[in-house]
C-alpha cells in the first residue's frame, strides 16, 4: 500500500511543475512588426509603404508580406505601384527574388526584382537595370493611395536620386 502522505508532495510537485510549463507555452508571442524586422535586416523601412503590417518569414529567409491594399505612390519622379502580397529572399542588407513591386518606366510597368543596401547607398534591381539613391532619401514610409486614382497630391515620399 502507498503511503498518501508521503505521495502528496510528489503529486503537488508534479502538478505544478506541469502548470507552470503549460503556462510559458501559451504566453504571447509578440513577433516584431514590418518596421522592426526591416531594422533588424538593415534596410530602410521608407523601402515599404505603412500599409504593410503582416508578413510570414520562414527560416531559409523567404518571405511573404502583406499590405492592406494595392497601393501606388511617386517617388523620386517615378511611380511605384505594391502589390497586395509581395515575395521573394531577405538577408542582411539585402532582397532578392523579389515579387509584386514594380515601377512605370515610360509606359510600361517594369519589375523591381532585389534591393542591396550598403555604403549609404540603395541600389534597386529593375528588370536589368540598377539603379542607385542615396540612403539618406528613404526617410519616410510612402503614403498609398488606391492604384489608378492616385494623384501627385496624395503621394508623399522623400526621395532623392543620385
């Protein structure tokens, strides 16, 4: 026969041990927010519009981000139209493989596929082309207005070129 006297400190111990560990498990998790992991990777958040607060990143460093809406901005004399869901690799000071950003070039929308930052410089990938702006013109996040309706007036982005 057992001793219950002697089992209850045991089974009290157990007890609580088992709480106190399922209690740690179900705490929250806070990821960080876009502009938080943009900091974390070394790129500047005026890369992205405010509008884009949800994101998936996996391990191998792909990614999938979310914006609340298509949305077009000016900047720098061009303009740039984010897709609701953009793609593609991050890693230190860099995207590549990148998906649903694209900038009008003339009349024709034409892909921005990676991003490089480093010597206080921003060079994008368009389709063939890089082109680079200083770092110091990314200071604000761009304002999104509805793509097609969008005016000079509803824009906003510092944004020089180099």
């Amino acid at each position: 026969m057992v001793n219950m006297a002697a089992a209850s400190p045991c089974l009290l111990l157990l007890c609580l041990s088992l709480l106190l560990a399922s209690s740690t498990s179900t705490a929250p998790y806070n990821p960080p927010t876009v502009p938080e992991l943009m900091d974390r990777f070394g790129l500047p958040r005026a890369l992205l519009p405010n509008t884009a607060r949800r994101y998936l990143l996996h391990d191998d460093g792909s990614f999938e981000l979310f914006l609340d809406d298509v949305c077009e901005v000016e900047a720098g004399g061009y303009r740039v139209r984010y897709d609701i869901r953009l793609t593609g690799s991050v890693a230190a000071g860099a995207v590549t493989g990148l998906e649903g950003i694209r900038v009008r070039v003339l009349f024709v929308w034409v892909p921005v596929t990676g991003v490089e930052v480093g010597g206080g410089v921003v060079t994008l990938s368009v389709g063939p082309v890089k082109k680079s702006f200083p770092v110091v013109g990314f200071k604000t996040s761009p304002r999104c207005a509805t793509a097609g309706s969008a005016g000079a007036a509803d824009l906003s982005l510092s944004f020089e070129s180099s």
